[in-house]
C-alpha cells in the first residue's frame, strides 16, 4: 500500500492512500499519528496514536485488510 502526502489548504501535510477501494489518510495530532477512512477528516472516527506515521501506516493496511475481509462475508 502506497501513501502519498498530500496538502490540504493550512493543514499541515497528511498521507492518503488506497486499498480495496478504501480511501486512508493518515494525520498528526498532538498525541501522535492515527488514521481514518474516508477522504475527510472526522476525528470520532479516527483509530490509533501511534508514535511515528510508518506505525500508522502499517495499522491502517491491516484495518483495510480487515474491512474488506468483512465485507466479503455472506451469511
């Protein structure tokens, strides 16, 4: 999964990237790093702080394997 940074208006910098058709963008807070789904920015549903953003990275891959898995079950 590859990340790219992207700049958005005074914002510092975040990364997005794609998986499964799942849109990630991974941001900074003062906490640290954590990741959401979705192209915008909603901070109920942001997951994780983590100390550096290639921590952030990885977690998000695998909840975007997790999501697809998911949604892939018929029952």
């Amino acid at each position: 999964m590859k990340f790219r940074k992207c700049r958005s208006g005074w914002h510092p910098p975040v990364y997005r990237g794609k998986k499964h058709g799942i849109l990630i963008t991974v941001d900074r807070s003062e906490h640290g790093w954590y990741f959401y789904g979705g192209g915008h920015n909603s901070l109920r549903s942001g997951i994780g702080s983590f100390p550096t953003k290639e921590q952030a990275f990885e977690a998000a891959e695998k909840w975007c394997d997790m999501k697809a898995k998911n949604r892939h079950k018929t029952d």
